[in-house]
C-alpha cells in the first residue's frame, strides 16, 4: 500500500472536521429522501411501492458500492474518490428532478446510490480510523457517525421547507448546489493513506479479504448489521406517510426524523465511549433489543404528535450508535490497513437489509394500505440480531494478534 499521506500530515481534528461534513451532507440527503415520497408519486401518478423501488436501490447501490469505494480510498485516499462520487449524486438528483416516468426514478435512485457509497460514513470511517491511535479510534469513529446524525438534524427541516416554499422539484436543484461543494472541501484529504503509526502493510487485498471470509465473527457481525439497514431505511424512507396515514399533520414526520437525528449525537457518542466499558458485541445486542421494544409502540400506543416524536427520540439514541461499534470490532479483527474495503462488505449487508426493508414496506403498504406487517417484521429481526451478535469474540486475528505481540 502506498506510504504517502494526506496533506500536509493533518491533524486528527481537522480530518474528522472535514470527513464529518462531507458525510453529514451526504447521510443527512440520503436520509431525508422520504419526504420526496409524496410530492413525487403525486406529480408523476405513480404508487409508492414504484418510489420505495427505486430508494431501495438508492440503499442497495449503496451496499454495492461500498467495498470497491473502500478498497479505492484505502489505496488511493478519499479526494478523488470523493469527487466522482459527488458527481454521481448530482446526476441522480437531477434524474429526479426531470423524472417523468417510474424508469427515471430507478436511474436516479442507481446513480445516488454509488454516490453515497463514497462519500458516507462507512467508505470514510477508515480514512479517521487510520489517523486516530487505539486509544483514541473508537471515539473518533463516533464522531463520524454523530456527523451523520447531525446531518440528519439539519437537512430534514431544510428539506422539508425548500419543498413547501420552492417545490420538490426547486428544491432538488438547491441540493445540487450544496453536494457540488464537497469536491473542493474534500482537497484535503486526497493524499494517499497510511495506517495511524505510518507503517505500511505488507497485506494485499485479496490476503485481506480471504482472511476475513474465514473469520466466524467477522460473519456474525455482518448478518447482523442486515437488521440495522432493515430497521434505518424503513424508518427513513416510511416514517413520513405512516404519520400522514395515521392522520397526523404534515410536519410530525419531518420533525419525529428530526428528533432522530439529534438523539443520535447523543446515542452515538455513548456508544463511542461504551467500549471502555462493556464488549462491542453486547452493546450492539443491546441496542438491537432495544429497538424491537420501541418498535412495540407504534403498534400499542395512541399515535399522537408527542408518542411519535418521543418514540423517534428514544430510538435515535440507537440509531447509528451501531456504526462505531460495529467499525470498532472490525478494526479489532483486522487492523486499519484494509479497514474500509472491509468495512465496506460488512455494509453491504446492511444496505441489503436497506433495500428489503424500503421495498417490502411499500410493497406490503400497497397490498394491505397498512405499516403493522412492517413493524412486526422489524420486531422480530431486532431480536434474532441481538441473538446474532451476542457470541461474537472480541479479539484480533492471529496475524495481527502476533504483530501487536511483537510490538
């Protein structure tokens, strides 16, 4: 692996600095899609199932996208990378913005999907975990995945107003403009990796990626984090027409997504301490848990303005608080030098769980004009995931294991 590094040698903070804003932009598009659900399926005269298609294969391209976005980063540094991805995105909204037909709308949910998969936490995550010493990783990792939900925070009312003031169509075009930006912030980090002592690995990508298809928990791991996608991209895409269904005014989804959104800053960040304190494993068995519980409430509990948006509260603590355990376990696995691509085949899983679980709930909506078959599916993959993850083993392979021996 190339030895040169990023420019100038950039200090950790001002990496997570710029890494963050350009996942926070990009995650916090990609998770506001939803509210284009309506307006769109309205203009065009289509049912949601054809939008909930064509974002599922916003989450699958995504999923796809991720290993070889990761494998590149890790060889050549995020920047370039970073630049055809953004250019993918802005042709995507643009698709959807002169969309006429449902074909349209899948070409446009194609292109945004390798886009993302670029420029969002995961393709990013080992660009921080590279720089950051042990000590240290887990923590900058979650300050990652609190940009995204910041990101979140920010875009979904932004959105939500652009599309009541100018039209979704005007209010692509702002989107646009703001995703072109992050091909100049993304400067400076275009120089080559190296791993965070500035070592280089004698590794090579097919060495990586076998040794990590034999690893039981590496596995484990991955079958999990198909239930996170399951449950996010559900949520996301849905959340907005199950309130309006439920005969809530316009605005309790964008603000309950909202609210999402800022208790991920605070879930993420715990769970980027939690490790100090209690296994990987059994955090990400306890948050899965914990969403099948809070899931229960959107089939129990009186739908109102305060239960939605306080349900969303208490599940954005478990939102991507997965991301830094997760990341976390497969640096402890395998080191940092592959992270990314590695990373990468562990989303993949996770935006296949995106897909079916944007697709089926339109599919399902259409069939019975009801969300309960969706809750209840989420409900039972959160508790067969906390099931998953619990045996998985925290330690590092034996190659790496002697290497930190000899250290």
């Amino acid at each position: 692996m190339p030895t040169t590094s990023m420019r100038a040698n950039l200090p950790l903070w001002l990496a997570i600095l710029i890494v963050g804003i350009i996942v926070g932009v990009s995650m916090g598009r990609a998770q506001s899609m939803g509210l284009y659900l309506a307006p769109v399926t309205q203009a065009l005269g289509i049912g949601r199932e054809s939008f909930g298609l064509a974002m599922a294969l916003t989450q699958l391209l995504m999923g796809l996208g991720a290993p070889l976005s990761g494998g590149l980063i890790d060889r050549f540094g995020a920047g370039p990378i970073i630049t055809i991805c953004v250019l993918a995105t802005i042709a995507g909204l643009w698709c959807m913005y002169a969309a006429t037909t449902s074909a349209h709308l899948l070409l446009s949910g194609v292109l945004m999907g390798f886009g993302v998969s670029g420029t969002g936490v995961t393709s990013l995550v080992g660009t921080i975990g590279r720089l950051a010493p042990p000590q240290q990783r887990l923590s900058a990792i979650a300050s990652v995945g609190m940009a995204a939900g910041i990101g979140g925070f920010v875009a979904l009312p932004v959105m939500h107003l652009l599309i009541e003031m100018l039209g979704w169509q005007q209010s692509l075009l702002w989107l646009m403009l703001v995703t072109a930006l992050l091909i100049p912030l993304s400067w400076p980090i275009s120089g080559r990796p190296t791993g965070s002592s500035g070592a280089m690995t004698t590794q090579s990508y097919r060495q990586a990626l076998a040794e990590a298809l034999w690893h039981p928990s590496y596995w484990l791991l991955t079958a999990g984090f198909f239930v996170c996608g399951f449950h996010v991209a559900f949520i996301m895409v849905h959340l907005p027409a199950f309130t309006v269904d439920q005969g809530l005014p316009t605005w309790v989804g964008p603000v309950a997504l909202s609210v999402v959104g800022i208790a991920n800053i605070f879930g993420t960040f715990i769970a980027g301490q939690s490790g100090r304190f209690i296994a990987k494993s059994r955090g990400l068995s306890l948050i899965y848990l914990g969403r099948s519980v809070l899931f229960l409430g959107f089939l129990f509990l009186p739908i109102t303005p305060v239960t939605v948006i306080g349900l969303c509260g208490l599940l954005g603590l478990l939102w991507l608080a997965t991301i830094p355990l997760t990341s976390g376990l497969v640096a402890t696995f395998f080191g940092t030098a592959w992270m990314s691509m590695l990373f990468g085949i562990v989303f993949l899983s996770h935006q296949l769980g995106s897909f079916l679980g944007v697709w089926l709930a339109g599919r399902l909506y259409d069939m019975t004009h009801s969300y309960d078959a969706m809750w209840w599916i989420s409900i039972a993959l959160g508790l067969v995931s906390a099931l998953i993850n619990w045996p998985i083993r925290e330690q590092p392979v034996p190659r790496l294991a002697a290497q930190q021996g000899a250290a």
